[in-house]
C-alpha cells in the first residue's frame, strides 16, 4: 500500500532546509539541497546516527556521529565505514505541498 506523507509547504521549505518526519514506524529525512528535494532513511547504517541532523553538501549526506557520508541521490554509501546504502523515497509536490511517497508493502 503506498502513502503520501506530507512534509511542508513548498513556500516554507528552502535551499538548505532539512526536517524529520515520520511515517509509520519509519524515520525519514527530507532534505532541500539547492533545490533539488530528496528523502533517506533517517538512520546512518554504520551505527544509527542521525542524518537529519548531518551535514548537507552539493547532494552528499554527512553523518554527525562518524562522518559517513551517502548520496542523497541513490542512497550510495561513499565509503567504508557503512554497512549499507540507505533507503530513498520518492519525493513530489502537490497543491503547494510536499509529500514522501511510502511504499508498506516492501
């Protein structure tokens, strides 16, 4: 079954913003970086760490416990210290508003 869950108002969520949100049982990070909007797991596969709250840089994820570092992109692990890559969502506007695309059924 797939969900939309809304983030934001277009309007309220800039370059540079970040936010956490839930949706179920699932932690997720939605990211504005220069534009382009994207959504990971909230949780840093090395050991938990969250992303949220990492550094965001020219679509590269930094997490602030160990400094892993993800592709917003695919979710792509950039280095060793991770476990694996992370999950991403979709990410859509509508009516003014943004919205998380879930998919309960994987």
């Amino acid at each position: 079954m797939v969900r939309y869950f809304r983030v934001s108002k277009e309007e309220n969520f800039r370059p540079g913003h970040v936010k956490r949100v839930y949706a179920g049982d699932r932690r997720i990070a939605v990211f504005n970086d220069r534009g382009s909007l994207h959504a990971v797991d909230d949780v840093c596969t090395h050991v938990g760490g969250p992303l949220s709250q990492g550094i965001c840089d020219d679509g590269i994820v930094t997490c602030p416990w160990h400094g892993a570092q993800f592709r917003l992109t695919d979710g792509c692990s950039l280095g060793p210290e991770t476990y694996r890559s992370l999950k991403t969502y979709s990410v859509r506007l509508n009516d003014g508003a943004i919205e998380v695309e879930i998919d309960f059924g994987e």
